[in-house]
C-alpha cells in the first residue's frame, strides 16, 4: 500500500495531478478541496495516498490531510459507493460539513453535490453515522462557523471559486450576519 507520496507537481488537470518522485510521475486523483490547496506546478507537494487495485487498474488517490482520506475510505466501505463518488463527495463538502450533515442527518446538503440523489444520500447518512470521527462531529457547532460556511456556500452559488471565497471570508468581522457578510465579500471581490 502507498500511504503517503512526496515530490514536485508536474501537472494539474482537475481531477488529476502528476507528481513526481525520484523521476517516475505518479498519477494522482484528488478531490477539489485538495486540489484548491496545491502550490503552482513545479513545487514540492506531499499527499496522504489511497491505493486501489482492481482487476483493470491500479489508482492512487491523494488527499491534504488525513481526516480527508479517513472520510474517503469510509465513503468507499459504503454498498454502491465507488471512488468517484466519494471523490464528488469530498470536493462537494468538506470533511467538517459532511460530519455536520451526518450528524445533522441533512441529507439535502448530500443531494446539491452532482451524481448524489435522495436514495444514495439517504444511504451515506445512514452508513456514516458511527464511522467518521466521532469526537469532531460531537462537537457542538459553532454559530460564527456557521454564518461563515453560508456566506461560502452564497459566493459559490454565485460563480465564485473556493480560493476567492475563502479569501473574502477571512476579510468579513467576526458576528457579521449572514445578508451583511455576503454584500461585504461581494463588494470585496468586486474590488480584485
């Protein structure tokens, strides 16, 4: 098993990466949150890996962190549930916003992410429930957390992506209400 790879980034093709290692370029599917978070080509990246071997393939998949590939190998432990559904899974939600959807039992945030309809999400929250990281998904959520994912979720809905988002977020006040944080970040993106 691959558990871990290091090297430059040679190529970026959502959602496929080429890392190379000591001159053999690894091929590497990886979700978008990983994705959104990779240096330019040509600097040193280093994922935690998944290696799947199927009769036809072998396919390693590489996330940021850990809690993503734990999540990701939950997914894959599911009944109909390939890797290219957790993959959309992983890009669709964080792995905090799928612990708040499973504890929540929030199956409407499931079925926003594209080839997950009411039957499959209503299976992913059912299967997940005890598997993902029980500590963090105790936790009681945090209202500030909260009003940040949905002026997020708002500035995606527009068109924006992820880095821009997240970026005009960590310009916002802290206790900004939802409406007043999402015309700020609008007004702040508007200014790049």
């Amino acid at each position: 098993m691959i558990g871990r790879i290091a090297g430059r980034l040679l190529e970026k093709h959502p959602p496929q990466i080429v890392v190379d290692v000591n001159g053999v370029g690894y091929e590497v599917d990886v979700p978008m949150s990983t994705f959104y978070n990779l240096p330019a080509t040509g600097a040193e990246v280093a994922l935690y890996t998944h290696l799947a071997v199927r009769e036809d393939a072998h396919q390693l998949y590489g996330f940021a962190t850990e809690s993503e590939r734990h999540a990701f190998r939950q997914l894959l432990k599911i009944s109909g549930v390939g890797a290219r559904t957790a993959l959309a899974v992983l890009s669709g939600l964080s792995v905090a916003d799928l612990r708040d959807a499973v504890a929540g039992q929030d199956g409407g945030r499931l079925t926003r992410i594209p080839g997950i309809g009411r039957k499959t999400a209503e299976r992913l929250l059912l299967e997940l429930r005890d598997k993902l990281d029980a500590s963090a998904a105790a936790q009681p959520a945090v209202p500030g957390a909260a009003r940040t994912s949905d002026v997020t979720n708002a500035l995606l809905a527009l068109g924006y992506n992820e880095k821009e988002a997240a970026w005009a977020v960590r310009q916002l006040p802290a206790g900004a209400a939802v409406a007043d944080g999402i015309r700020q970040a609008l007004r702040l993106l508007s200014k790049q």
